[in-house]
C-alpha cells in the first residue's frame, strides 16, 4: 500500500514514511492510493479476535511495510490491560432499544484519542529505531490529542513533543493532565489565541520545508494517518459486537448507523474509511456543537469555515473547530480523488472563503451515507440529565452532543451506535449542571489536580515558536550523508 496526497503533488510513500508526516509534500494531506476491500466472508473471519488481534488485521492492509508479527506485538502493548481499564478494550452499553454508547474512553486520558494515540507511541518508537531517527512531534490542540499524545510519547527515547494549546480554552483536568507531565521531553506551550491559531502557526512550521528538516518536526495531530488507520479498527469492533446477537444468516445484511461526536472530522472519516472499505455502515451521523460549520456544510453543500473570532467557547471544547483539516480528505473522495479538482476546489476556498459543492449534496447522503446535526448548550444540559434519569448512566458533554443528533437520526430496525468520546469525570461542570451529582476523579488520577504545572505562555507568534523550539528539539548523533 502506498500513500498519495490529496492534491496529487506528492511522490507515493510507504505507511512508515507517512507516519512521520503529517502535511505531504504539496500542502495536502496524505490518503491510501486505493482503499482495500473486505467482504463479507472476511469481516466475519473477524469475529472471534481480540481487540489487539483486530487490530492487528485492519491495521496490517495499510502498514504492508511492517512485518506482521511485529505489528501483533505493537497492537499488543498499545492496547494492554495496564492501560486500558475495560477487559474488552472498546465495550459496548445499551441506552435503550435502538441507542448504544461504543466506549472510545477506557485509556489513560480519559478520551478516545488514547484509541489511536496509544497506537501511534509504539509504531514511532518502531519506525524511528528502526531508521535510527530522531523526531520533534509539534502539535496543536483543544485538549484531548495533546494529552493523548504525551501520554502515548512521554519519556521515549529520541522523540520530543512540542504542543500547542490555547489559552485558557481548556478545563482544570485537561490542563492538569498534560503541564503536570515532569517528563524532559515534553513541552507545553500555551498560546494567546484558539485552536486555530496554534493549528495554523503548526502548519506554518511545518510547510517550512528547511526548518521542518533541520530539527526533523512531524505532527501527530488529527491530521495524522497513522490516527486515522487506527480508528479504523473500533468501526469493525463496533459493528462485530453490535450483531453478535444476529442470526448468522442475517449478520452481512445488518447495517449499523453510527453517530460521531465531531471537531476535526479525524473520528468521523476513519468511519467513512472503514465504509468504503465494505463494513455494513448505513448512516454516518456528524453531531457538532454550536461551531457547526461541518453540519451547514453537509445540509447545504457549502463549506465555509469560519475565523477565529466566530468561533465559539462552548461547554464541549474538544469539538470548538471551525477548519476541520481532515475534510479535506473526505472532498478528496466526492471529487472522485481527483489531485486536480480538489486543489481547485481549494484555490476556491482561499480566495473566496468557502468552497461550493452544492452540485454534489444529494451525493453526500445517498453515496457516502452522511447526516449531520447540531447541538446546543441547553440540549448537552438536557441530555446529560435525561439519560442520567432514565438509565443512571453519566454521558460527558461530548457524547451528550452525539446522543443529541444521533435520536434526531434514528431509522426503523437500525441500531444506532453513539461514539462516546470522553468521560464525564474530565467535564465535573457541566455534568453537575445537568443532574446535581459532584463527580470526583477516578482515584488514581485524583491527585492530578494538586500537581505544580509546568508550560511556557507565548504570543501567536511563530518566529518566537521557532526559537524555543531550535533550542529544545532532540538531535540524531546519525550525521546526515551529503545529497
Ligand atoms: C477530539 C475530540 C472530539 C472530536 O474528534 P475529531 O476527530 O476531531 O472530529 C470529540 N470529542 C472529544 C472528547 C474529543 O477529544
């Protein structure tokens, strides 16, 4: 298998060389060359696997470049006991008749970026001993993928984290989590500004191809495939587990919807992967918050993100995003990978400030299955306490958004899987708000929140970023052969 970009400037990559990569070589974003097809008899064979040998399966058609057993032994440790709290990984939990959670938060952060992230620690480790590379991991984030993303690289050898989040934009735990890490080679640095603006100084360093090579940056935001393929593999577990109970006879035809709690629109399109990869996908629901431009974008057909000045604090932060990245791989796909017409697509964009696809709208939901809806505040409020009332189970304001859109989806006879994307211990506000209840944390993250904080406050300056980082990236002791 090898990797291309969406706007077909990039020569073809292996999955090791694009796991070091976030952005390709044009500007775009790498995708699979050809998205491998499983039929029914194949998916079934899946059946009896572990998580980590499901993984191991989904994940050896991308990484064809990395010998199996060694793939069976990374999937192994990323998704071991010690840190994943549920004996089965991912479990599944009935809300009622036609309503399940798929549980994306059992590892050490608390949110379902531990899912791909976890992963992704012990395939870099790999790839860059392997290679005898080093590398400086330069990210952005709202909360959830930073803290994921050190907890997955904190103390490995040869690799730095350098990760940007906004501000005062994130809550006490999430904060907590990540400048409490006393680990050298992690280094927070808070920028005045939102989201977008640290994702925007991240691509402006990284499409700085001389400093990108001198201090050997790479991303692992959620603009990484090596994410992407990884959230692959819960779609399958999902789907597996939702028709264990179906007759055998039945279970090819029975088609599941999942609703998709969404920012970055990373979660979703590993969904529309797994899709078009045959998995009996019926709907794939986006739920947003009230930074919906993704859902104006597939009622309308227009995409237009918006600036940072509208877009919103809400009380589901990790999904405060008005340029989701990874959209542009999904357009990739309507504009039948075609590199020539999505980067026209996106000359539109930045000239106009919204790209038009109104002639492509109908495709959206009757070829690439897609819904979306929105959700406010008041409906997180009243979610959490419905469900809480009606189930005594606790949602975060996340999957609160998600439970929100996925009832305003339901179909006859479709069970509809809510990607439950964090805990509600890491939202205590909120979920007081909805139901009265003071949740304290899991004991052993208890005193997280006592710790001294360890982060470097900077203005949304890149050329201040630059210095910091030149001065901390880790260096190979490999001297560079001459070109
Ligand atoms: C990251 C995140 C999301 C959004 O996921 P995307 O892949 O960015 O769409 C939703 N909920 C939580 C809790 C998250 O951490």
């Amino acid at each position: 298998m090898k990797y291309i970009s969406t706007r077909g400037g990039m020569a073809p990559a292996s999955y090791s060389e694009i796991l070091l990569e976030g952005l390709a070589t044009d500007g775009g974003l790498v995708v699979p060359e050809t998205v491998p097809q499983l039929s029914s008899e194949r998916i079934e064979a899946m059946r009896g696997l572990s998580y980590p040998e499901l993984a191991t399966e989904i994940l050896s058609l991308y990484a064809t470049d990395i010998p199996r057993e060694d793939l069976a032994e990374m999937c192994a440790a990323a998704y071991r006991a010690e840190s994943f709290v549920a004996d089965e990984v991912v479990p599944l939990t009935p809300l009622d008749g036609q309503l399940s959670l798929v549980g994306l938060s059992e590892g050490p952060t608390l949110a379902f970026k531990d899912m791909a992230m976890q992963f992704l620690g012990q395939a870099l480790e790999y790839v860059l001993a392997r290679t005898d590379r080093t590398l400086n991991i330069i990210g952005a984030t709202s909360g959830d993928t930073g803290s994921a993303a050190e907890y997955a690289l904190r103390g490995k050898d040869g690799i730095a984290v350098f990760m940007l989040s906004p501000q005062g934009r994130m809550s006490d735990f999430q904060r907590a989590q990540m400048y409490s890490l006393t680990d050298e080679n992690i280094h927070n640095i808070a920028i005045e500004g939102v989201f977008d603006d640290c994702q925007n100084l991240v691509k402006e360093l990284s499409g700085d191809l001389d400093f990108k090579r001198a201090h050997t940056l790479g991303t692992v935001n959620s603009i990484n495939l090596g994410r992407i393929s990884a959230q692959m593999v819960y779609y399958f577990w999902a789907w597996l587990r939702a028709t264990d109970a179906v007759a055998e006879a039945e279970r090819a035809s029975t088609a599941v919807s999942f609703t998709v709690p969404s920012g970055n629109f990373g979660n979703i399109l590993s969904g529309h992967l797994a899709r078009a990869m045959g998995l009996p996908i019926r709907r794939l629901v986006l739920a947003a918050n009230e930074n919906n431009v993704l859902d104006e974008f597939f009622r309308t057909g227009i995409y237009a993100p918006r600036g940072s000045a509208e877009t919103y604090l809400t009380s589901s932060p990790s999904m405060d995003i008005s340029k989701a990245s990874n959209i542009e791989r999904f357009i990739f796909d309507v504009l039948g990978r075609d590199g020539d017409r999505l980067a026209s697509a996106w000359a539109e964009l930045a000239e106009t400030g919204r790209i038009d696809l109104t002639a492509e709208l109908g495709r959206l939901e009757t070829e690439f299955g897609f819904q979306s809806g929105t959700s406010t505040h008041a409906d997180r409020v009243a979610t959490i306490r419905d469900i809480h009332a009606t189930t005594g189970i606790i949602i975060d304001p996340h999957t609160a958004d998600g439970v929100k859109v996925a009832r305003e989806h339901l179909e006859d006879g479709v069970p509809m899987l809510v990607l439950e994307t964090a805990k509600p211990e890491k939202f205590p506000e909120i979920v007081f708000e909805a139901t009265g209840e003071r949740l304290g944390m899991p004991e052993h993250l208890a005193e997280l929140l006592d710790l001294p904080q360890h982060v470097t406050e900077m203005a949304d300056d890149a050329a201040q970023l630059r210095e910091f980082i030149a001065a901390r990236a880790v260096r190979s002791t490999i001297v560079p052969s001459a070109p």
